[in-house]
C-alpha cells in the first residue's frame, strides 16, 4: 500500500512538471519575438539622457558665458587677388641717357627714402659741369672788372658808361651761374661736387623717392640707358597692398566707400588682415555680371603677396538685433549644431539650435537660445562625453 502511494506521487508530479513546461512555452510565444529577446539578452538599453550634470571638481575644466545680444549683421563675401598698392608705387626713370654705374641694390631688398641706388656717368652732365665751370671763372672775371671800374669811377678816371657796363657784365655772370647750379641740382648734383675734380667724374646719383621693397630691377651694371618712360627700378611699400574683389551687381548696393572688412588667404586661412573699401568700379563686366570692388588692406607683416587668392567678408548691418555665442560652444553632431545650456550651476542640458556665422570667432544664433541663458563655451565635449557615459 505504501509503496503505491509513492508512485502516485511521483507521477503527479512529472504530470505538473510538463503542464508547466507548456505553459511557460506558450506564453512566452504569446508574448512574442520581443519577450523572446529581452529573455534572451537582458533588459534593452536605456536612451541617452539629453542633460548632465557635473560634479563640483569638474567644474574648473569648462567654462560658462552669457548668450549676447548684438546688432544684427549677415556677411557679404567675394573673392580676388592681391595687387600692389599703385599709390604706394615709384617706378624709377633715368634723367638723362647715359652708362649705369655703381648699382646697390637687388630684387627684394628694402630700400630707403632718398638712398642712393645707381649713378649715370654722361656726355650731357659732363657738358653741364663744363658750362658751370666756365661760368664761374667769367663771373670771377667779371667780379674783377667791376672792382677796377668802380675804383677809376670813384676817382674820376673811367667813364659812368664803362662803369655800368662792368655792373651789367657782373649781374650776368652772376645770373649764369645761378643758372648752371640750378641744372645740376635738378640732376642731383651738388655744384661744390662737381667742381672738386674738375667735372672729370661727374655722375648722377640715382636715388629713391620713397621707401618700400625693390620688386623689380630692369638694369644691370654697365648698362646704357635712355632717358624715356621705361622704368629701370620698381619700389612698393608692402605695408598695405590691393585687393580687387568681384562682387555681383545684385548686392553693389549694399557696399560703400569706407566699409570696413576682413580678408583672408588661402596662404593663411587661420589669419584675418583687417581692410577697406577704396573704390567701386563703374563698370559691370558682361560676362560675370560683377563689379570690381578694390580694398586697401594692412599688411605690416609683408604676408601678403601679389596674385595671391584672397577671400574678402563684408559685414553688412540689417538692424534689429540677434544672439550671438563662441563658435567654440556649438558642436556638430549627425549634421545638426548643438550647445549645452546651464539648467543650473551644475547641470546642463544639450541643446539643438540653429546657427550661422557673424563675426569673427562667433556664430549667429536664430533659434534655439534666448537672451540671457547660459552656454558651455568651453568643455562642451566633456560634457557631451560625460552625458553618453550615463547610458552604459
């Protein structure tokens, strides 16, 4: 009797066992393939919290600005090249023909103002100093004779008409000889020079007008030269240089003589030399539809060099006003702009916002801030970093 007691016992529970089996098979197919997975896996992964917040330590490593609020303003920009500054140009001519003599200077070497370049030795200055000499020894003559008549007038020996005569001759001696200092000096000649060794050597100091940079040199030692329009030396200062820019006629109407801009090269494109508008070109070319529009831009450093590629951004007051943030706190993530936004000293909430550039260093915010919040200008990967941490 015992012993079919056990085995009763025994089979209802391996009949239990298999309802439960069934059961629990059954509803985990009921639940369907997601019970299935989370059974299979574990519980699914938590979605990033959009805010994070900081511990006090951590705090020194960003740093929080105010959103600012600024004049409204967009950029109007336009490509070119780098010119020399005409204005800021000599080109040096020879003052008479003749043999170039004594060249001092080389492409690329800084020049002084009235420094001495080159010197002509020619016929026509040796014929000068010939004249110069020839009348100071007849002014010399003439000084004499005048001494003697006035004498023998005063004693009653000469006559009044021999003496005017002797004063006239003197006055015109005099008046040639002031005549022939004045055609040395025109040449840069000192007269007291040119008599030191009795006009054998008498050059012509070439010297320049200006102080700048030799660009050009279209001479060499020896050379002969004429005295026409071609120039020998070409000098620039480099210290500010032109920028001719094309802009559309659609947006002529938007630039004015004395707007300030910014310019940059591809040389450079970490580097924004300051610039003007100089001048507006009065013509439309037919084929671009452009204007050429001319900046004068600094160039202290000399980085700047002719034919260079220029990119040239206008900044053009719309009026009104807008927010405005450091480009360093917006950040890109799957092609959308984000800051982190202070909720508090120390949480901060990642933020979507729209944005475009405005000035230098800083972006123009339309929507997602308003006046007088909070932004991470500095560490805002940190904090982005931090906030994605909390996910695992």
């Amino acid at each position: 009797m015992t012993v079919k007691i056990t085995a009763y016992a025994g089979l209802m529970a391996l009949l239990l066992g298999t309802a439960g089996c069934k059961s629990t098979g059954g509803e985990a197919a009921a639940a369907g393939p997601d019970a299935s997975n989370v059974a299979a896996g574990g519980a699914a992964k938590a979605p990033i919290p959009n805010d994070v917040e900081l511990e006090p330590a951590m705090l020194a490593n960003i740093r929080v600005e105010p959103v600012r609020v600024e004049s409204a303003r967009r950029q109007l920009t336009g490509t070119g090249k780098v010119q020399f500054n005409e204005d800021r140009t000599a080109r040096i001519l020879a003052p008479l023909p003749g043999q170039a003599l004594d060249l001092q200077v080389r492409v690329g070497d800084p020049v002084e103002k009235d420094q001495l370049l080159f010197s002509i030795k020619s016929r026509e200055v040796a014929s000068l100093v010939t004249d110069y000499l020839e009348s100071q020894r007849d002014l010399d003559l003439a000084q004499k004779t005048y001494n003697m008549n006035k004498d023998l007038f005063e004693h009653q020996a000469a006559s009044r008409i021999s003496f005017q005569q002797a004063e006239s001759d003197l006055a015109k001696a005099n008046t040639h000889v002031a005549r022939g200092e004045e055609a040395l000096r025109v040449l840069g000649i000192d007269p007291k020079d040119a008599v030191k060794d009795g006009g054998l050597r008498s050059l012509v100091p070439v010297r320049s007008t200006m102080a700048g940079t030799l660009i050009e040199r279209n001479l060499t030692p020896g050379q002969y030269v004429q005295a026409d329009s071609t120039a020998l030396l070409t000098i620039a200062d480099l210290s500010t240089v032109w920028v001719l820019v094309d802009v559309f006629e659609r947006d002529i109407h938007l630039i004015r003589v004395g707007q300030k801009t910014q310019v940059v090269a591809a040389a450079y494109p970490d580097r924004r030399f300051p610039a003007s508008v100089e001048r507006i070109s009065d013509k439309v070319d037919p084929d671009s539809r452009t204007l050429k529009v001319r900046l004068l831009v600094s160039n202290p450093e000399f980085l700047l060099k002719p034919e260079m590629f220029i990119t040239a951004s206008l900044e053009l007051s719309e009026g009104g006003s807008a927010l405005s943030v450091p480009a360093g706190a917006v950040f890109t993530e799957d092609g959308k702009s984000y800051v982190f936004a202070a909720i508090n000293d120390r949480r901060f909430e990642r933020r979507p916002i729209v944005a475009a550039p405005d000035a230098e260093g800083r972006l123009r915010v339309t929507s997602g801030l308003h006046a007088g919040e909070r932004v991470v200008t500095d560490g805002a990967m940190l904090l982005d970093y931090r906030r994605k941490q909390r996910q695992e």
